[in-house]
C-alpha cells in the first residue's frame, strides 16, 4: 500500500514537471513567433484589410469598373493559358532530355536554363526587348541587307519571355519524377510488344500525371501574376490584373477598383497555391534509385539530343549575351540613298550613368539608383534575418502552434507584389514621403524564402549537442556560439544572399510605393525604356546587364552555401 501511495506521488510530480515542460515549451515558441507576427500584422494584414474595406465601397460597382475588370481578368487568363501551353511544349521534352539522355555540357545547359527564374522581371524584358525589340539588335542589323525589319508583336514578345523565365520549372518538377522512375515498368511493357508511343501514353504519362499538373499549375500562376514582363513588353494595351492595379493606383488614383481587382486576384492565386499544394503531393510513382543517364545510341535519339540542345541552347543564350552586347554597342542608322547601321564600340552608355547631363536638381543620376538598390537591399537583409530566424528556430520544433502560423507566415507568398504596394498607399499613405517603406516591403517577399532557407539547417542541429554543451556548463549564448552558430553559417549566407537578391529585383511594390527621388535599378530602368532616344535607350541596356551580373553572382553563392537536397520549388 506504501509502495501504491510512493508510485502515485512521484507519477504526479512527473506529470506536473511534463505539464510545466509543455507550458514552457509553449511560452518559448510563442516569444520566437512574437517579432514576425508583430511584422505580418503591421505591414500585411493591416494593409489587406484596409483593401478589403475599401472593395466594399459603393463606387466600386459600376457598369463601367465592371466591364475593366472583365476584361483584365480575361486577358489574364488567356495570356496565362496560352503561356503556360508553350512552356509545356518546351519543357516536357526538356525534361526527357536531361532525364534520361547523357551528352556533352549537361550540367551547363542546365544551370543555363535555371538562371532566367532568378533574374528580375525587369532584366528578361530589357534582354528580350535588347534582341527582338525595335531597337534591338536583330530589328537594327538587317537593315543593312535591305530586308524588312523584323519585330515580333509586344504579345508574342510577353509569351516568348514567360517561356524563358518558367521552363525551368517543368524541367525540375517533371524531370525529377521522371528521372526516379522505376525503368522496369517501361522495360516490361516493351518485352510485351508495346512500341514508344504506347509505353509514352500507357505507362510513362499516367505515372507523371500528378507531376506535369503540378508543374503547370505552378507555371500558370507565374503567368497569372506575372507584371513586370508584361508592363516592359506590352504596356498599358495589354492589361492583366497585376497591370491594371497598377495604372487604377497610380495612373488614375482609382484606388477603390484597384483594392477590389486586388481582391480578384488574390483568391485567384490562392485558388491556385492550394491546387499546387494538392498535385505536388501526390507524386506518388514507382520510385527507384535514380536511374543512369545513357548516350543516344540509335539516329532518331541522336537528332532528338541535338536538336533540342540546339534549340534551348539559341532560345537562351540569345536574350542572355545580347543585353550586354547592346549596352556596348552604339548603333548608328544612316539614311542616305543606302540605309545602312555603322557599328562602333563604346562604354558611353556606362560612363553616361554617373552623369547628369540635363543639369536638373530633379534628375537622379542612375548610378543613385543602384546606390539606392544597394541600401534598400542591405537593410532588406537585415531586417529578413531578425525576423525570419525566430520564425525558423520556431517552426524547426513542429508543434501544433508551428502547424497553425506555418502558412500565415508563407502567405505574402500567395500576393501579389503589386497588392503589397497598393496595401501600403492605402494604409500607409501619409508615409510614403519617406524611403523607409521600401524595405518593409521588400522584407515581406523575401521572409517566406529566408524562412525557408534556414528552416532546414536549424531542424539538422542535433539536440543532444545543445543538451551536452549545457551540462557542462555552457550558457545559452555559449550553445549558440559555438554549436548552433557554425551549423547555421553558410545557411545564414544562402538566406542572407537570397534576401538581397529578391530585394535588388523587386519591381511590382518598389514601383508603386518608391518616392520619385529614391528610384531603384528596376524603376530605373522602366524609366529609361519608356523614354525616347537612343542615349536612354543604351543607358537601360547598361543597367539591365549590371543588375543580370549581380543577380547571377548571387545565384552562384545561393548555390554555393545552401543545405543540398532542400528542393527547388
């Protein structure tokens, strides 16, 4: 009976420590998730309810707002479909090449591909405008040989340039799952007589189903949200949502309109995400262990292997040189009895940035842009790595509060960057005088990505490291030092590089929300390409190449540090 009593005492004892455990644990995660919460509801959810409010407005009914809104979100759409069509008929075969064929320049033309989702939105339409626009270089070239002048129309410019950014993206969904699965299946389906068409449309296709819809869906709200490219390539006559928020806000200052196409589109692409989410899921295919690349071996695989590494070869590194080459070019057309281009090499354009040739005190020299961009890009970091840390210490214990804040903090994500500056001037308008907004901005679309970043690593810490660091004595700051700290450093770097990278090509809030005296890089080089002249014209080429050469730097650090095997997308 004593003994009876003794067990119910210290199982009582044991069940009030585990019980103060639990609430200390509790206290612990929600002081990490105080800071970023505080962060989402000032600069985020505040700025959409004010949205929200403003959509329900009486004004916004009108026969006339009614009818933008139609066909904005019919435009769309139809731009979307028609895009995201394209990229399939380009990156399925992509995807088989790198998947199963073995070839010369492989892991090239794949970083090659990979580089354009990275690039600003800004950079893809100055490098397409740069090639096929109509002072590009192929448009100004042929008119030496007399032939007609070639410039594709702004529509099949913003599809080519949707093509280039997003192909990668079904070269990594698709050819990830198709590189894992089971070649027995296709092995056993030929011994049975069946030829590559049947074993493609029996066998192969069912099993990537899941993957190809994935990788659409995702293509398509790319698409769907897609605004610079679109504003750069096509203009004010080629409205979708992103743009047409853009010109109700700034343009019109009919703000009520813009907040409720806002609202359209968020839950457009939330729609979508939760579609992604579903299809992503359900990769489920016989899996094996990755299976080994062979070299064509019969005439049919070999044109197969070499046209496609011609074809993505051209489409790619076209755009990529001919930004540079353009920025260093001065092409000079004479009209005499003739028409011809003289050709010379200059770095006008360059030196032109640090210049203000007009003698204005309102001109902003280029070159303050890219000091702008810089400073915002730095505090940019800074403020996503106070922020994004405790969100990630948080969210590496996995507890029933982490599973509940997990996707309120990956919600900026389902935004657009366009809505994010709209919710700033309406909630925020009396401060906009102040370049201070800026980075806030820039801080709620890199969050999700640094959070991201770390999350991983800090999951990798073992805890029985921290547990003997601090038996023998060890303050915390000590465990952190010297244990967390040198697990934690080259993912700090990755997430540190790939805020400042997002920062420096933001382009959809920085354009709404940036004062005219601070412009970035991105607003820049909008500015310049919307005015006439060649000298602006060269100055936007110089720009662009600058800001492709820091984003690609960035990229090959992001590589370089980050945790292997965390996932593309």
């Amino acid at each position: 009976m004593e003994t009876g009593k003794h067990v119910y005492k210290e199982t009582g004892k044991l069940g009030k420590q585990s019980l103060s455990t639990r609430l200390r644990v509790y206290l612990s995660s929600v002081t990490l998730w105080l800071l970023p919460l505080t962060f989402l509801v000032v600069f985020f959810f505040f700025p959409l309810s004010r949205i929200l409010a403003l959509t329900f407005s009486p004004e916004v009914i009108t026969s006339q707002n009614l009818q933008v809104t139609t066909h904005a979100l019919r435009f769309t759409f139809y731009q979307a479909f028609l895009s995201t069509l394209l990229t399939l008929f380009l990156g399925l075969p992509s995807a088989y090449l790198f998947a199963r064929f073995d070839f010369r320049g492989k892991p090239l033309l794949r970083a090659i591909t990979a580089v354009p989702f990275m690039l600003p939105t800004v950079v893809v339409a100055a490098a397409f405008n740069s090639l096929l626009g109509p002072r590009g270089l192929l448009n100004t070239l042929i008119t030496n040989y007399q032939l007609p002048t070639f410039t594709p129309s702004p529509f099949a410019l913003i599809l080519l340039a949707h093509v280039f950014y997003n192909t990668t993206i079904v070269i990594r969904i698709v050819g990830a799952a198709l590189s894992n699965l089971d070649p027995k299946l296709e092995q056993t389906a030929r011994s049975l007589g069946a030829d590559s068409l049947r074993v493609w449309t029996n066998v192969t296709l069912p099993l990537l189903r899941s993957s190809i819809l994935a990788a659409s869906l995702l293509v398509f709200l790319f698409d769907f949200t897609s605004f610079g490219v679109i504003l750069l390539l096509g203009g004010s006559q080629y409205a979708t949502l992103e743009v047409e928020i853009y010109l109700q806000a700034v343009k019109l200052l009919n703000l009520p309109l813009a907040a409720f196409l806002s609202v359209i589109q968020l839950l457009c692409t939330l729609t979508f995400s939760i579609l992604y989410s579903h299809f992503i899921t359900r990769n489920s295919y016989p899996l094996t262990p990755r299976s080994v690349t062979a070299k064509p071996r019969t005439l049919r695989q070999k044109l197969f292997v070499f046209s496609l590494i011609l074809l993505l070869s051209t489409f790619y590194f076209l755009p990529l040189a001919s930004l540079p080459a353009r920025s260093l070019l001065r092409l000079e057309a004479n009209r005499g009895q003739r028409a011809e281009v003289q050709y010379g090499f200059t770095t006008d354009y360059y030196t032109e940035l640090f210049i203000n040739r007009r003698g204005s005190v309102f001109y902003v020299p280029p070159i303050r842009a890219a000091f702008n961009s810089l400073a915002y890009a730095s505090a940019t970091v800074v403020l996503s790595l106070l922020l994004g840390f405790p969100a990630a210490f948080a969210l590496a214990k996995s507890t029933r509060l982490e599973k509940i804040l997990d996707p309120l903090i990956m919600l900026p994500l389902g935004s657009s960057a366009v809505m994010l500056g709209l919710g700033f001037i309406i909630a925020y308008g009396k401060w906009l005088t102040s370049p201070l907004l800026v980075p806030f901005a820039h801080t709620l679309v890199a969050l999700p990505f640094v959070i991201r970043t770390l999350q991983p690593a800090i999951a990798s810490i073992p805890q029985r490291l921290r547990d003997a660091a601090s038996t023998l004595g060890a303050s915390p700051f000590e465990v952190w030092k010297n244990i967390d700290l040198p697990i934690l450093r080259r993912a700090a770097l990755a997430a540190a590089t790939f805020a400042f990278t997002v920062s420096l090509g933001e382009f959809g809030a920085t354009l709404l929300i940036a004062r005219p005296e601070y412009p970035t890089i991105p607003v820049a080089i909008e500015r310049f390409l919307s005015q006439p002249g060649g000298l602006n014209y060269g100055q936007a080429m110089a720009m662009a190449t600058l800001l492709m050469l820091l984003t690609t730097i960035s990229i090959l650090l992001i590589e370089k540090f980050r945790l292997p095997n965390t996932g593309d997308f």
